[in-house]
C-alpha cells in the first residue's frame, strides 16, 4: 500500500510540474510572438534600424530564457530559431524587406510550435 501511495504522489508531481512548465513555455512563445510581430511591422514600415533594435531585443529575450528552454526543449529547434534569427538580422542590416518579412513568418511558426510538443498530451506521453 505504500508503494502505491508513492506511485500516485510521483505521477501528481509529474503532471503539476508539467502543467506549470507547459504554462510558463506558453507565456514564452507568446512574448517572442509579440516582440516577431513589432520586428515584422518595423520591417513593413521599412523602420530598419526599428527593426533592428527589436531583433537585439529578441534576441535578449530568448538568452535570458535559454534555460527554461533548453531543459526539455528540442535542442535542434533551438538552433532553428538561433539560425533564422540571425538570417532575419543580416537581412534587415543589409536593408532586404521581403527576405525579412520571410524570416519572421518562419520565426513566427517556430515560436507557435515551441509549447506544442510539451503539452500534457496522451500523443506526448506515449
């Protein structure tokens, strides 16, 4: 009887750390979102040194949160994001509006796809 009250103690902790976790990755993905949204209308404002200014910003963002994401995030979407982060800065600098706006639509689906994977799902579980 013992053990099966520890069983369930450990399976609550696991789905409450779970459900935190995936709720503070949800705020994440939903910061980088916003700050990609005012990098793309600086961009179509062709605000470029805006636009810039907000990549640095997003790029802050995503250090100082590198390590909620690297615990069980996906190591090889991070590096997605690190590359097209810095596609998206070498295009703004050299003044590619279209080649920009590109990159922000991709960093917008990555970012919207970060908590998917790490939703408490029976697919995630299994």
């Amino acid at each position: 009887m013992k053990s099966v009250i520890i069983s369930i103690v450990i399976a609550v902790a696991v789905v409450a750390g779970s459900i935190v976790y995936t709720n503070n990755l949800e705020k994440v993905s939903e910061d980088l979102r916003g700050i990609n949204r005012e990098v793309s209308q600086c961009l179509k404002d062709e605000d470029f040194a805006g636009a810039d200014l907000k990549i640095e910003q997003l790029t802050a963002y995503l250090n100082r949160k590198r390590a909620l994401l690297d615990a069980t995030g996906d190591h090889e979407e991070m590096d997605q994001i690190e590359m097209n982060i810095s596609e998206l800065a070498e295009f703004s600098r050299g003044g590619q509006k279209a080649d920009a706006l590109s990159k922000t639509r991709v960093l917008d689906f990555l970012f919207e796809h970060l908590p998917l994977n790490y939703k408490l799902k029976l697919e995630n579980i299994l």
